[in-house]
C-alpha cells in the first residue's frame, strides 16, 4: 500500500526533528558543522554527535568563569580559540562518572572515545575550515581500549536456543502465553539473524517485497544508507515461510502494513523489542554468556570465517566499510589458522 511508511525515511525523519531540539541548545556557530558532515554521515550519527556535543558545552559552561555568564546558546565560535587542552582532559576526566537532572552518567573506555571523536571531528571541521587558530582537541590522545573477547554461542548452543524459540518449555508460565502466540515470528526472527548476521536495525527495518524467495535474498538499507542483497540458505527461507503464511492472515495498524516483522500490538517491531526476546530466550539457553542480538551477528560471522577462512568475504556479508574492522573482530581465529599454516607444509619427508 502507497501509504505504508518506509521504516529508514521514517527514522532519518526522527533524527532529524530530534536534531533540531538539540541544535536549538546549542551555540549557533554549530550548525555550520552539522551541515558540513551531512553528505558522509548518517543522521543518527550527527545526532549522536550533537549529544555528545551538548554534554561538552554544559560542561564548560558550568566550569569556565568566562562561559558562566552567558548562555551556551550565546557562546561565539572565537570561545573555541579559548579553550585549552587542559580543559578537554579535565572534560574526559569529568565524564567518567557524573550528575545531571538528579541522573548518574558513567562512561567507559568506548564511551570516552566516542566523546573525544566527536569533539576531535567538531575541532577538525573548524580548523581545516581556517575558522579558527587552534585545535586543542588533536592534542588529547584518544583512550586505550582494551579488547574484550568476542562472545558468541557455540554451535550447539544455537541450535539449542532455537529448539527453544520452538519449545518454550523453560519459559516462565507468564512467558508460555505470549509464546504460543508469537512462536512462529520469533523462530522466523532469530533464524533469520543467526543466518545472515544482519543488524537489528537491517531485520527490523524489512519490508515484505524486500524478501526474494526465487534467489533466497533479502534487500536490506546499510548504515550509510546504502541498499544490497544478503542470501540466505533453506532453514532461513523455510522459517520466513512459515512465518509469512502466518503474517498474511494479520492486519497491521495504518503505516505498518508493509513491515515484515509485526509486534503483537501490529505495528512494525521495534529494535528495543528484538533486544528483549532474545534476551529473553538466551537466558533459558546459557547463564555464562550475555547474549544480544549483536552477539547472533558475531555468532553468523565466526561460522562463516570457519568456514571459508576468507576475510574479505566476511567483511562485504557483515557490510563492514572497512576490512580492518573484520579482522580486528577475528583476530583470535586468524592467528590459529596461520599457526595451522606452520603445519601444512612439510619440507622433507621424516
């Protein structure tokens, strides 16, 4: 139907009005910038920026005699001359762990580099722009992350959590009652996650003409907006049909009757709702691991780089720009398969 909304145009939309409410806070010069980045990034990420941005200026404003007695929405961009690096650090330092409203904020080493990249972005764009002398933000090394293991379900633990979406017999007797009504999408859900390694945002975001049974693909919108086709294999397409007899016989609400995925309300699943049931799920599967959706996503990659031991061809299925993220995910598995190298040739027969 024509007036069936388009999930992405629908949340750029979102981000959009929400962008709006946070530039109305902050100083006006900022603007300049947001329009600057628009053409390579998504609006979810100069929304993201535009937080992290906020939370830099009411800092300042509240620590800087100078900037105290005016409103952030006043500030001039000749202030961004005037702060130093000591006062970035001293930002970085303040948002490990601070209050605002009567709510406690933490940040850990992933939140602090996304802080810093963002106010390094904002630095960078005026700077090059010769809007500005200096650029203290480049002079504050960006925090060492450390690696954390990828954490992922074991081969027999997906096909136990899915027998399980099937089962539903370790689910609370409250649980039991939304299963027999929602069995069907969630197995068609998860299989479809644990089989292509899509995101959350791609799965929820799936129209039904965007599911090609002839060549067993879907066409999903990538973060940057770019659209492609992921295949799928036969569990994957049976699981989709299954669910898709069910979902013909539903009637969304008015705006969702394209949505592939429909909540028990019948409007478009929500990311936050996937979140949930496959926590909900995991937890009757394995106690030792924190499964989310993402973690199906590393569970699909792992599988496929054991399989084919090709890099490349795990970076272009996951739709990483760059193959340095992949590898940098893989690691683990890359060492173990050069240390097989050391062992596959022999030079001389014993």
């Amino acid at each position: 139907m024509e007036n069936s909304k388009n999930y992405h145009d629908e949340q750029n939309n979102i981000n959009t009005m929400r962008m709006r409410e946070v530039l109305s806070t902050l100083p006006p010069f900022c603007k300049q910038f947001f329009r600057g980045i628009q053409e390579y990034t998504s609006s979810r990420t100069r929304l993201a920026y535009a937080y992290d941005l906020r939370v830099f200026f009411e800092f300042i404003h509240e620590n800087n005699s100078i900037c105290s007695k005016m409103k952030i929405e006043d500030f001039p961009i000749t202030l961004l001359d005037q702060i130093t690096r000591e006062d970035i650090e001293e930002y970085m330092d303040y948002i490990s762990y601070y209050i605002k409203d009567g709510k406690e904020y933490m940040n850990n080493e992933r939140g602090k580099k996304r802080k810093l990249s963002a106010l390094k972005s904002f630095y960078n764009y005026y700077f090059c722009s010769e809007l500005i002398k200096t650029n203290p933000a480049a002079l504050v090394p960006l925090p060492k992350q450390h690696e954390k293991e990828i954490v992922r379900l074991d081969a027999d633990e997906v096909a136990i959590l899915l027998d399980q979406v099937e089962d539903g017999s370790k689910l609370t007797k409250n649980q039991q009652i939304y299963h027999n009504k929602t069995k069907i999408r969630d197995v068609a859900l998860l299989t479809l996650l644990l089989g292509t390694g899509i995101r959350v945002s791609e799965c929820v975001g799936l129209d039904i003409n965007d599911v090609d049974f002839k060549n067993n693909g879907i066409k999903i919108r990538r973060k940057g907006g770019y659209e492609t086709v992921v295949y799928f294999g036969e569990e994957v397409a049976d699981a989709l049909h299954d669910y898709l007899e069910k979902r013909h016989h539903m009637i969304p609400l008015e705006g969702h009757e394209n949505a592939l995925f429909l909540s028990m309300q019948n409007r478009r699943i929500t990311v936050r709702a996937v979140e949930n049931l496959v926590k909900k799920y995991a937890s009757t599967v394995t106690s030792l691991k924190k499964i989310t959706p993402h973690k199906l996503r590393s569970t699909y990659g792992t599988s496929l780089y054991q399989e084919t031991g090709d890099i490349y061809l795990v970076a272009d299925v996951l739709g990483h720009k760059d193959v340095n993220t992949t590898r940098k995910h893989y690691a683990a598995q890359e060492d173990s398969r050069r240390r097989q190298a050391a062992k596959a040739v022999r030079l001389r027969e014993k």
